[in-house]
C-alpha cells in the first residue's frame, strides 16, 4: 500500500465507469461490482491509478480518519 485517500474524499468509480472497459454496459456496472473479484485490464487498471495517486496520502496521516465508533473517542 503507497497511501490512502482521506476518508470519504476518495476516487469515485462510477465517474470513470463510461472509461473503463472492464464495464461494457454502463447502465449494469455495479452488477459487475458485487463479484468477488474483478480484474481490471491494463489500460482500466493505469487510469484508476492516475486518477486515485493525486488523492492519496501517507498512511499515518490518514488511517485515524478511518476509525469510528467506541475506540474512536
């Protein structure tokens, strides 16, 4: 893992689903989604990753953001 995005300020897929090849129907790619794994293919995987290595950040400046609940506080 290089970083991660602050929490809820993340890469939206449903925004690059027209891009992706990986979802050929766009109307049906959250059926795709609900698959135990998806593999993207190449040229999927290299957009995802341009679009989502700007957000991210050095993990101990962001997991506690992950964290809620009980042992948050």
């Amino acid at each position: 893992m290089s970083g991660l995005a602050p929490f809820r300020e993340g890469l939206v897929l449903r925004d690059l689903v027209p891009w992706l090849s990986v979802f050929p129907d766009p109307a049906t790619w959250s059926v795709r989604m609900r698959r135990a794994s998806l593999t993207l293919p190449p040229a999927d995987a290299e957009l995802v990753r341009t679009e989502l290595e700007p957000l991210l950040r050095p993990y101990g400046e962001t997991r506690e953001g992950y964290c809620w609940g009980p042992e948050a506080a």
